[in-house]
C-alpha cells in the first residue's frame, strides 16, 4: 500500500486496528512513533546499483493500555512528515516489534489495516546462477504425450 491509499483510507474508518500476518491484532494502545522516509541505495548480487524509497511507520506499545490513536491524529503526523521531511509517496513500510523487529508490508481489507509477511528475493536471479523452477509433471502425463506421439502411423519415429 502507498501513503496515498492509507491516506484515503483513513477518513474512513473509526478506529485504527492493525492484524498482523498470524491474525492477531496490535493492540489497541500501540503509538506510532516514526513516520519517515527511507531510501535504500544499493547494489546488488548481479551488480545492477539500485535505489529504492519505503514509507517507514513504526508501530509501538507502551504500558499506557488507555491510549487510542486516532485515525486523525495519525493523518496529521503524516501530513506533518510530508511538510517537514518531504516523505514522498511510496510503499509503506511498518516496523513492529516482536522477537525482533519486524518489517511489514501494509494492505486494507475494508475495515482493518493488515500487516503482511515480507520476503526476501534474489533480484539479479538470471545473472547469479539461481536456476529456472522446473515444471513438474507427472509420469502418466508423460506417458499419455508418448501414446498420442509414436501412435501407428503419427510419423514421429
């Protein structure tokens, strides 16, 4: 999701809930205590230099269990963000702690805001050695394909 979309999204809903990707729910006390711009710059393993810029929200609880953050309040730290640091719209990126922290991707289902499990890649797939997936099929697939092949009188053999 890109800050404009959460940004239209947000006049919409009433309260702000966030699932993460087991289907528990950040809970209800969470702060947002970042909002940013982040530009990756790097190379990589096929040497192609790359440049990529996130949206950084980081989402954090604190033992205030009465806190509530309104969906307004969060649309004015953005707008602050984009007046004072310039954030651009991009793809949003949340950080959650759990054992560690946790960098997630952001969709809206209609109601709630889903954090989803984000994956590593090989971007330089066909220039490092990672082989093609094969495709698999099966031994009577191949076995029929024969059949209909080198039937009498198909000119195949």
């Amino acid at each position: 999701m890109k800050l404009s979309e959460l940004k239209k999204q947000l006049p919409n809903v009433k309260e702000l809930t966030f699932v993460l990707p087991n289907g528990t729910t950040v809970p209800q006390h969470f702060h947002v205590t970042e909002v940013g711009q982040v530009t990756k710059h790097f190379i990589d393993c096929g040497g192609t230099v790359r440049n990529e810029k996130t949206v950084s929200f980081q989402l954090w609880e604190a033992g205030d269990i009465d806190h509530r953050l309104e969906p307004s309040k969060l649309m004015s730290i953005i707008n602050l963000s984009e007046k004072v640091l310039g954030v651009e719209d991009a793809e949003i990126e949340v950080e959650y702690q759990s054992s560690t922290i946790g960098k997630y991707g952001l969709e809206f289902n209609g109601k709630n805001f889903i954090l989803t499990a984000k994956q590593t890649a090989c971007l330089a797939s066909d220039s490092c050695g990672i082989p093609a997936e094969k495709i698999k099929v099966s031994l009577s697939e191949l076995q029929n394909e024969k059949q209909a092949c080198c039937a009498p009188n198909s000119k195949c053999c």
